[in-house]
C-alpha cells in the first residue's frame, strides 16, 4: 500500500466499518496514513481493487515483538498481530485466500508467531487456519462510554 492508495483505501475501511460493527473508528486519511501505511518491521498492509479501481478487500498486521529472557540461544520472539482487514461482501472464502497470503507473508518476514484477537472478519477464518484460543482474556476498555455488551463479532476496533 503506498501514500497515493490512503484516500481510497480511507473510505473503503470507513465504508465497511460503519456498515459492519456497533462499535468502530472512523479513520481519517491521516489516521490511515499513519497507522496503516506499511513500515519495514512495524506494519504490513495491502489491498485489492477491482477493474474500476475501487478497493474491495484490505488486510493488514503489525509486529509487537517479545524479549525472551534467560535463554542463551533465543532472545526475542518475532509476534505479528492480524489489525484491520476486510473483503468484499465478507465473504468468508475470499477472507480465507487473503489471510493465507498474509500469514505466508509474515512467514517470508520471519515472525515465529502470528496472533488475532476475535474482532472483525477474524471469525470467518480462526477455525479453517488453525488458530487456537490463548490463554487469556482480552477487554475493550472504552473509558467513560455507556453501552451494552456488545459481541466480538460487532466491535471494529483492535488498538486505539
């Protein structure tokens, strides 16, 4: 994804965003600029366009690495994290075919581990890609906000 892509790849997110979750971000162009443009070992991003050069699907991760402590052979774990993705239609086979690719490409850039969180379209592929459960629990904190329960299915936000 390059500079020139945000404004498109900026509404194309929103679009899906707003039709898809309860809760969600509206990025600006700078938001997207920002957060999702790639860097060279902190965030990898790509797209999909049509014929007519609109964006249909958009999928993305970034590194969050671990120090290993007391082992003289490893002493960092390469983590990749999925961030905001999407496809056309939330089809779950084209989410499939495009995380596949982005775990072949966090594998060409040597991450030992790749880590999602059930937000988003991560359901449609956790089971088929052989993702297991952590260990933990994960929390949206949204301070000082008065909502219901929502379901993981229906937030739209990774990281603020």
């Amino acid at each position: 994804m390059t500079d020139a892509a945000v404004p498109k790849v900026t509404k194309a997110l929103n679009a899906h965003l707003q039709a898809n979750y309860t809760v969600h971000i509206n990025f600006s162009e700078d938001d997207v600029r920002h957060f999702l443009t790639p860097k060279e070992q902190v965030m990898y991003a790509w797209y999909v366009e049509d014929d007519s050069g609109e964006v249909t699907d958009f999928i993305s991760y970034y590194a969050l690495n671990s120090s290993v402590l007391g082992n003289d052979k490893h002493n960092k774990i390469y983590a990749a994290y999925a961030f905001y993705n999407f496809v056309k239609d939330n089809d779950p086979s084209r989410m499939r075919q495009l995380m596949r690719d982005l775990l072949i490409n966090a594998k060409q850039n040597n991450f030992d581990v790749f880590n999602m969180v059930e937000v988003l379209q991560h359901s449609l592929v956790k089971n088929d890609l052989l993702f297991k459960p952590g260990d933990g629990k994960l929390a949206h904190y949204l301070y000082n906000w008065r909502i219901r329960a929502i379901p993981a299915n229906k937030i739209g936000i990774v990281l603020v």
